[in-house]
C-alpha cells in the first residue's frame, strides 16, 4: 500500500495474488459506476455486452464490487450475473464465471472519481466512450474523463 504525492492519487495495490475462491469475502453495498466521460452508468448485460447507459432506473447497471485484497476489485452486474473482464486485446466484456481478467486495480484519484485499471495489463483502464460504448484498453489513460468513475450507492428500482 502506498500514496503518491506527485499525482496525488491513493493507490492500494497488493502483492498477494487473489484466488478465484477469494471474491466473497468482503463486498460492499450496491453501486453505480458514473462515467466522467458523457454521463453514463457502466452496465453488464446478460449476454456479456458491457457499455454505457444514462437511464435512471436501469437493471443492468447496478453492480457489486468486491474486494479479494486490498486495492484489487471484482465487479458484477447484479442482474447480469456476469463479471466484469477485459481481453488480452483490451475488450470489455462480462464473464460467466471469475477469472483472470476480471480483476481490477481500485484507484481513487484526486479528482475524487476512482478509475479500474486491469491487472494483468499495467496502463489498461475500464472506460467509457461519449457514446456509451466500452474504450479499448490500450487507447485509455488514467488522466482520461473516460476512465474515471464515480460510485453512486443504488436507489430501489
């Protein structure tokens, strides 16, 4: 664990690698992940298409993180059931089952948004498009309004 000054970010990040029996031991309450970057919410679909949405009472973009170390995140759409991954080519995508890819780097940045970068691929962020569509991996940045998120607890839908 670690603070930078120079970025003034709050990185938590871990040596110990987390196991796929590990993602159920310590979640936290639902959230919507606000995208800086056109004002959509992150959603999961049940067919594993990840993307924007700005609909208020949307299903699909209610999510669960948690947490299998600290720093590192699981993120599942609760009506989905799918796992947030991304690709070896950069490609998000929700996964049936928790697996490598679906691993994320939890940063909380100055401009008080988090970003997710994956860890497998150093430099590689969860982010959004204006459109709503998911940004290629290698094309994000973590300065990016793309790849920067606000979690926003769940009204009832």
């Amino acid at each position: 664990m670690f603070a930078t000054m120079g970025e003034m970010a709050l990185v938590l990040h871990s040596r110990q690698e987390p196991t796929p029996a590990q993602p159920d031991l310590h979640h936290r309450p639902l959230v919507r992940l606000y995208c800086l970057n056109g004002g959509h919410h992150l959603r999961i679909l049940p067919d594993g298409t990840v993307g924007g949405g700005r609909l208020e009472q949307d299903i699909y973009d209610t999510l669960r993180l948690k947490a299998v170390s600290p720093g590192v995140v699981v993120i599942r759409g609760e009506a989905s059931g799918r796992y947030l991954a991304m690709d070896q080519d950069g490609r998000l995508y929700g996964s049936q089952v928790v697996e490598d890819e679906c691993y994320f780097l939890e940063t909380y940045e100055e401009n008080h948004y988090n970003t997710y970068g994956c860890r497998g691929r150093p430099g590689w962020y969860v982010g959004l498009k204006r459109s709503g569509e998911p940004k290629w991996g290698p094309k994000t940045q973590h300065h990016q309004k793309a790849v920067c998120f606000l979690p926003r607890p769940v009204r009832s839908l």
